[in-house]
C-alpha cells in the first residue's frame, strides 16, 4: 500500500468533504479538519486495501494542467490541492480586468488553500473582500518606490558633490600621474588597500597602501610593459587620490 497516495487522496477527499458541505474548508490545523481527514483516511486506507479505486475525483485534479502565465508564483499545499487550486486560479484571474490586481493575486496568492476556499465567491464579492489587503500592498510598494527614490537621489546628489569637489581643487588623471612620475622611487612592497586607478595616454596605474607609512605602491602597464615600484607617500597625493576614486566610483 502506497501510503503517500493514501494521504494525498484522503487530504483531497477531506477538503472536497468541507466544501460540498459548508462552501469553505476550515484551517489544516484546526481540530474540524483533523477528524475530517483521520475518517478519510481510514476510509481510503481500506479501500486501498481491499483493492478498491479511489472514490473521489475532483475534475480538476484529472483535467490537464491550465495554461499558466510566465510570472506566476508557485502554488503551495498538498500535491492534489496544487492541482485543484491551479485551475481555480487560472479561471479566477481570467474575470479580472485590473492588470495590477491580477499580478499581485498571481504572485502573492501561493497558498492553494486560498484559491479552493474562495472558488465560490461571485467576482464582485470577491474583489471586495480582498480590496483592502490588494490597497495596503500598493501602499507599502509605493511607500518602497519613494524610499529607493529618494535614496537614489540622495546617490547622485552625492556623487554630483564629488565631483563638484574633484573639479575646484583642479585634480585631473593626467595631474596626479604627473605626481606620481616625479616622486621619488623606492623598492617593491606588499601591497595591501588599493587607492585608485589612473589611465591615461596608453597607461595604466592602480595605486596601492602599503605596510609601510612612508610609502604606496604602484602597479603600472603600458601597452605589453608592465613595473612595479613604491614611491614616497605624500599625504596631499594620497588625498587627491581618495577623492578622485571616490569621484568615479559607480553610484
């Protein structure tokens, strides 16, 4: 005896039981449902048992799969109510026009459960009973969009200021390697943060912190040439480069 097709068959037989009875099926872990679907099982069990095929057969769980828009979240619930709710869903949302309720329904409405105790509602009633949870999810969405908004802006305003900054103190690329090229060159070190990277005129330097406090190490390509060398670390170089780094960083 397949146990696992026992339960399924006695968890789609307890929730046909309630809804041809009541019109809803009370919660999985209510004490109504228990009992339910401890006397279905035990009527599915004997006739599983006895050889017997099963009695209860949802058309839904027999017919094809409903075509499902790409987008749809993944329903959840036991393998014969995923079956019966899909369909439920898909000619639910067939009635609604409003593109933006038919996409909330379809990726926030995951339980199965949902879909089969509400399949009876008429359209309207239904729309009305979900209308202030669908109103409170546009208000949080657009509570969202205004907050990364305005964190974008905030973004851009402070990149614009780096620059702004970058600009009056007359830093260029070509300045600071000009810097780098008349400081004095010292023996190759470990390098350790990198400060920024420079190009310009076919070269390439990324600037590196040090282990030492006297000195930063360069990187440095151009064109098929490639050297490494330290140089004396000055204060005002090393700021210039921090803020021209920052100035370019993608926001």
């Amino acid at each position: 005896m397949d146990l696992r097709a026992v339960r399924e068959e006695a968890i789609e037989a307890t929730t046909r039981s309630f809804w041809d009875k009541n019109g809803f099926v009370p919660d999985e872990d209510s004490e109504e449902w228990e009992e339910e679907y401890r006397r279905q099982f035990e009527q599915v069990k004997k006739r599983h048992a006895a050889g017997g095929s099963s009695q209860v057969k949802p058309a839904v769980a027999v017919a094809a799969p409903p075509e499902e828009e790409p987008g749809w979240a993944v329903l959840t619930g036991a393998a014969t109510q995923i079956r019966w709710a899909a369909g439920l869903r898909a000619d639910r949302l067939k009635e609604i026009r409003d593109p933006g309720i038919r996409q909330w329904l379809a990726t926030t409405w995951t339980k199965s459960k949902s879909w089969i105790d509400t399949s009876s509602l008429p359209r309207e009633i239904f729309l009305k009973r979900i209308e202030p949870h669908y109103v409170e999810y546009r208000r949080q969405a657009d509570e969202r969009a205004h907050l990364l908004a305005a964190e974008r802006e905030a973004e851009i305003a402070a990149a614009d200021e780096l620059r702004r900054q970058v600009e009056e103190a007359g830093i260029t690329v070509e300045g600071l390697i000009e810097l780098i090229d008349i400081a004095e060159r010292l023996p190759v070190l470990p390098i350790k943060a990198k400060l920024a990277e420079l190009a310009s005129d076919g070269r390439s330097l990324r600037v590196f912190e040090t282990d030492d406090p006297a000195a930063l190490m360069v990187l440095e390509k151009a064109g098929t040439n490639r050297s490494d060398y330290a140089i004396e670390r000055d204060e005002g170089l090393v700021a210039d480069l921090t803020l021209y780094a920052r100035a370019l960083a993608p926001s």
